[in-house]
C-alpha cells in the first residue's frame, strides 16, 4: 500500500529525513517510536505534502501512485490521512460543516456521488457515538477553544468520517489522559480492517497497548535505526532511547 | 481647507428659507466650520483619509427628487416588510416613502421636536461635536434641515426593525446628502435599527451622515450599518452612542464597497455598568477607502466595551482602523477590549491600525491588539489535508474569518443578506453548509 524508499527530506536547506525505507502493506499496524527531534513529524509531513519541506531524494509510492507529485487534497483523496499533532484551530467555521464538505470533496475525488442531507445525519451521528462527541462540539468552530483530548478526539472522529486507507496519527496520545487514550484507540480499532493500516507516530509505548502494532520501528537522527515487533516498543520503555544510541555507537566504532 | 464657496452660498438660501428652533444651532455650527476648515491629511484624525478631496467639486446640496420605492427596489434591504422603514432622499427625510408600522415608534421632523421636545433637543442634539472636532461634523450640523427626531418612549420594545436608507439620487448632479437624526430611547426601550446608504446615479455622491442616539438606563440598541455603495458614492457616517443609564449597546458596521468611507462610532458612558459591543469587518476590493475610527470614553466606573474589527483587503483597497478608549479618573473598574485583525489578499492592498488608549485610572483592565498578515498557511494545509482543494479551502478561511463579526447580527434577513454577498465575493460556496 505504502512504499518509501530513501526519502531524504530538508527544511531550510537543513537535511531532517536521511534515508527512510519503510513498506505498510493493508492490514498492518505500524509504529514509529524515537526521541524528539528524531524526524517524526517531519515523516508524517512530508507524506501528507504540507509546505516547507523539500524532497531531495527517495520516492514514495501510495496505491501505486507517485505520492510526491499530488497536492495534499489528492492524497486525501487516495485515503492518506494524518491526525494532527497540533491541530489547528479555525474561526468561524464549525467543525459540522466543515467535516460535510471534506466528506463530499473526496467522494467527489474518489468518482462518488456528494452524501445528501440523510445520508451525511446518519454517517455523522453514527461517529459521534463511536469517538463520544456531542452535538454541541461540532457545531463549536474547529477545535477553537477545545481541550487536548476534545481536539484528539476530533481528529479521531474526522479519520472515522474519511475511512481513509493509512492513517497517521502523530502523537495522538501526547498529553492525554488514561481514559481519553482508552476512547481515542477504541475508535482507531473500530475503523481498522484488513483493507486499512495505520502507522501510530508515539513517544512512549502507552498507546501501543490499546493500539497494538505488527512492527515497531525506531526514528532516530532521521533514520529507522531498528526494526522489530511490539516487544521492541517495551524495550524502549524500559531502556529509553540512551540504548539505541548505545547500540548506534558501537555499532558506528566497530 | 477654506469653506468652499458654494457651501456659504448654500449656507445663507438656507438659513434665509427655513427659519426654526434650529436656526441659531445651524449658526453656531457655521461659525465652527469657518474656524476648523474642512480637514486635510495634515488633522491627526484625519491623516490617512483625504475628505479634502472630496471638494474639489460642487455638490447640489438639496434637490428633492419624486423617487418612487421601484427606482430603489434593488436595494430594498430583506425583511423589509416587516420593518419601519425610514427614506432620506438627498439627505432630507422623506415620509412619503417611509413606512411605519410600530405604534411604540414616534417620529418626528427634527425642526419639530426642537419646539416639542426642546429639552432633549437642545441637551442632546450636536454633542458628538464635542468628541468630533473638525470641519466634517460641523458641516453636519450648520445645515442640519430635514432630520428626524426618533423615540421610543418607556419600558417599549419596538418588535419591528428600523430600516433607514440614506439615498443619494446622483443622476444629473454631484450631490451632498446629509442625512441627520437623533434617536432617544427612554427607560427600559428597545430597538434594532439598520442603516445603508444607496446612490443611484452616476455623479458623485457624497452622503455627510450624523446620527445621535441616546440611551436612559436599562435601554436596549443594537445598531447595524450595511456599507456597500457604489463606487462613485462616499460617505462619512457618525454615530455617537451616549449612554446616559446603565445601558446596552451593540454595533455592527460592514463595509463592502464605495469610493471614500469614513465611520466614527463613539460610545459615551455616563453611567456605570454600561454594556457594549463594536464589531466591524471591512471587504474591499478596487480602490475602495475605508477608515474606521473609533472612540469609547469611560466616564463612569465598571462598563464593559468589547471591540472586535475585521478587514480583508483585496485589490488596491486600503483600510484605517483607529481605535480610542479614553477611561477617566473616575472609571475605576472598566474592561475595555479591542482587536483588530487584518488579511491582506493582494500586494496593493493596505492598511494602517492604531490603538490609542488614554488610561487616567488605576483599577482597569484593557487589552488590545492589531494584527496585518496572510492567510493562516497552517490552516489552510490542515483543511486541504482533509481533501479540500486549496481554493475551497481559502474561501472557507476567509468566510469563517468574516463570520465570526456577522454572527453578531441577530437580525436573521440581514445576517443572510451580508453573508449572500460576502460568500460571492469570496467565491464560497453557501450550498455546501
Ligand atoms: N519548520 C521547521 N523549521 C526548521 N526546523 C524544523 C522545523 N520543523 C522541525 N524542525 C527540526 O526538524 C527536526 C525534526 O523535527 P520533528 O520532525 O518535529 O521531530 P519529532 O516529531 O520527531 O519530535 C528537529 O530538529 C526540529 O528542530
Ligand atoms: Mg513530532
């Protein structure tokens, strides 16, 4: 589904992504764990196509498109899809509205019909009560004033209304509690099928016992330095990030 | 700027041909005009809007004309038929095209009220001079002839809307309407009032509009001023809001379109525990001018003012916001807020922002703030990361932008009316909600 091979990435002329090989096939659970700074976001950006990274190497292919040469919209519309780390709040725009129109954009792209007025109450009403939101949030402005998990929440449930192919969740669990975590992975299960994958960006291994990953890889220095399977991710929390670059290091001197 | 000629000349036929309580008043003003002249940018409050050059022609000052309601028909504001509709044709009050259906509403020709209700009058009319000092506001009142008096007397709550057309018939000669009322809402009143201005015709218009409004304790004002003449059409619009109860007042002001456009909006509190909320938003495009200034003077402990202006300024457009808040010694306690954000869509566009605070108690908590960039380029990656093209997108930032002042009219007809017209402009699409 999903195919980077040595993707070089800079921002201002400064190198983020050194080489990054990764290969998401439909079904699979992947996760992406490394130390701030390590190139995670950037990963998860310059995938979606947000403006302000340069490509200096590498190629990505997404359901056998060259996902570089599209327009963020288009990738959305192939059923790329990130949960946002920092999402963005918008006045004036209410988060009902603003969810029907990216809905019937990407029917529109994908060759379906716009969801008429009952469709779209059923389909909204539905993933409400699978991510635990009311009616008086989405009709709110997007994410203004919202809380943490409420702005968490929303991504979710956006991601539950696009039924993307790959969704990326960066750090979907950073500054959320026990039980927000639990209604967040509790969505992100509902949605998964063997037709979609996921690749959860995360600091810490919390998410990865409700969200439980085919492979862990290991971000560092904009490398995936390690690959391995969910154990991986518990090993890394209860070493931290100082074993790997341990084990860099000797690698590197030997 | 000297008095131009033909203003003293149309001065003297004046004060020849009507004689009323108002004739010493209109004096008085004259006198005043003489000694501010007409402002040039060299006035600080008028640095950045040239009113000047507005004289450099003549203008017919009153030629009543037979309009009919279907020359204006196009312009005729939505929910107008359950509205009390008022008509200045060329500055001077017309009941034959007016309309009024509340009983609550009494009004009068101004030259009337000053025999009838001459306290008022005489406490009341002209005090926006006082904040107001130059040659524009005096020009107002030394030819004040034909305004209206407007009252809603108290505990009445006018149910129907005040709709008042100042139009500018401009088909054969420039000319200068100046349209002048006050409005006294007693105890416990209330009214919405909306205003707009409409030439027709392809001379120049120049509409010089007062409008003095009085608010005794518990009154309630929402006023909305709809800007969107044509482009030979400029106006200077004062609305001076005194608050002489503890009272409530909301404006709402948006600009669309017109050649040079001037708004004092001055909010006096006289009493504490005052209310009131300013909102604006400007949508220009050509060479449309459009300054808004305004003042909230504290004079009374614990009044709230909260200040929101918006602008977004395409084309060659330029925008002037300038906002005072004056808070006296006495006004211990106020919160007074004021933001003006600002988007500039291309690279003739501008804009000059200014707060000026003038702060003479301790105990206060005022905040502003003024902002000039693009469009939120965050923003705009998070709605095309959904699937919305980048055209959509932007148009979806800057109705949302723009909504967020129209949410604060409540009159629904006219909320509608605006945001037709703006969502055009900003080519969004109203269906897709
Ligand atoms: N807009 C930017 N401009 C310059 N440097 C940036 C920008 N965004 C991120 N970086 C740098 O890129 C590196 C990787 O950042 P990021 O991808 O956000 O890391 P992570 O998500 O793994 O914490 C960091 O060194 C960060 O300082
Ligand atoms: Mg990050």
């Amino acid at each position: 589904m999903l195919s980077i091979k040595n993707l070089h990435a800079t921002i201002d002329g400064k190198e983020i992504l050194r080489g990054i090989n990764l290969d998401i096939k439909p079904g699979e659970v992947h996760a992406i764990m490394g130390p701030n700074g390590a190139g995670k976001s950037t990963l998860a950006n310059v995938l979606t196509g947000r403006p302000g990274y340069e490509v200096t190497e590498g190629s990505v292919i997404f359901n056998g498109k060259e996902l570089l040469e599209l327009a963020p919209e288009e990738r959305a519309g192939e059923g790329l899809f990130l949960s946002f780390q920092y999402p963005v709040e918008i006045p004036g725009l209410s988060t009902t509205n603003f969810v029907k129109t990216a809905v019937n954009e990407v029917r529109k792209y994908r060759g379906q019909e716009p969801l008429d007025a009952v469709a779209f109450l059923k389909l909204i009403k539905e993933k409400m009560a699978l991510m635990e939101i009311n009616q008086s949030l989405l009709s709110r402005s997007l994410n203004e004033g919202f809380s943490g998990g409420e702005k968490k929440r929303n991504e979710i449930f956006q991601m539950a209304m696009l039924e993307p192919k790959l969704a990326i969740l960066d750090e979907t669990d950073s500054g959320l509690d026990i039980d927000a975590i639990r209604v967040v992975s509790n969505g992100v299960n509902k949605i998964k099928s063997s037709e979609n994958a996921v690749l959860a960006i995360t600091h810490y291994q919390r998410l990865l016992d409700y969200i439980v990953p085919d492979f862990v890889h290991v971000l560092y220095n904009g490398k995936i330095v390690k690959s391995g399977p969910k154990e991986l991710a518990l090993e890394l929390e209860e070493k931290g990030y100082d074993f790997i670059k341990a084990e860099l290091g000797e690698l590197q001197g030997a | 700027m000297d008095t131009p000629i033909f203003l003293k000349e149309q001065f003297e036929k004046l004060q020849a041909q009507e004689t009323s309580e108002l004739t010493g008043f209109r004096q008085q003003a004259f006198q005043n005009l003489e000694q501010y002249g007409i402002p040039t940018l060299k006035h600080e409050e008028w640095r950045y809007t040239r009113v000047n050059t507005l004289f450099n022609k003549d203008y017919e000052v009153n030629n009543n004309t037979g309009l009919t309601w279907e020359q204006l028909s196009d312009n005729r504001l939505p929910g107008y038929q359950d509205a009390n509709e008022l008509v200045f044709v060329n500055g001077v009050f017309n009941p034959s095209l007016s309309n009024l259906l509340s009983a609550d509403l009494e009004v009068l020709p101004l030259n009337e009220a000053a025999a009838v209700y001459k306290n008022i009058v005489d406490t009341y009319l002209g005090h926006s001079a006082d904040y107001l000092k130059d040659g524009i506001n005096a020009l107002s009142s030394a030819f004040v002839h034909g305004g209206v008096f407007i009252q809603v007397k108290r505990s009445k709550a006018v149910e129907h809307p005040v709709y008042i057309y100042n139009v500018a018939v401009a088909t054969d000669v420039n000319v200068l309407a100046q349209p002048r009322s006050l409005v006294y809402l007693q105890q416990n009143a209330q009214l919405t009032i909306t205003e707009t201005n409409i030439t027709l015709g392809s001379q120049q218009s120049f509409t010089n509009k007062v409008m003095e409004i009085v608010l005794e304790q518990d009154a309630n004002l929402s006023y909305y001023l709809i800007q969107n003449d044509s482009t030979n059409a400029s106006q200077v619009s004062t609305t001076h809001i005194r608050h002489i109860g503890t009272s409530y007042s909301k404006a709402v002001t948006v600009s669309l379109d017109g050649a040079l456009v001037r708004n004092n909006l001055n909010i006096i509190l006289e009493a504490p525990h005052c209310e009131s909320h300013m909102y604006g938003l400007s949508l220009l495009s050509g060479t449309t001018h459009v300054d808004n200034h305004t003042i909230v003077d504290n004079r009374q402990p614990d009044c709230l003012s909260n200040e929101l202006y918006k602008g977004l300024f395409d084309g060659n457009s330029t925008g002037v916001f300038n906002g005072k808040i004056f808070v006296q010694q006495i006004a211990q306690k106020t919160n007074a807020f004021q933001s003006n954000k600002n988007i500039l869509l291309s690279d003739g566009a501008s804009v000059n922002t200014k707060p000026q605070l003038e702060i003479f108690a301790d105990n206060v908590k005022c905040s502003h703030g003024c902002t000039i960039g693009q469009l939120d380029e965050e923003a705009l990656f998070y709605l095309q990361s959904r699937g919305i093209t980048e055209n959509s997108a932007k148009a979806m930032l800057l109705h949302g932008f723009a909504i967020d002042v129209l949410d604060n009219i409540t009159n629904e007809a006219i909320k509608k009316y605006v945001d037709v017209i703006i969502s055009k402009r900003l080519n969004f699409d109203l269906e897709t909600i």
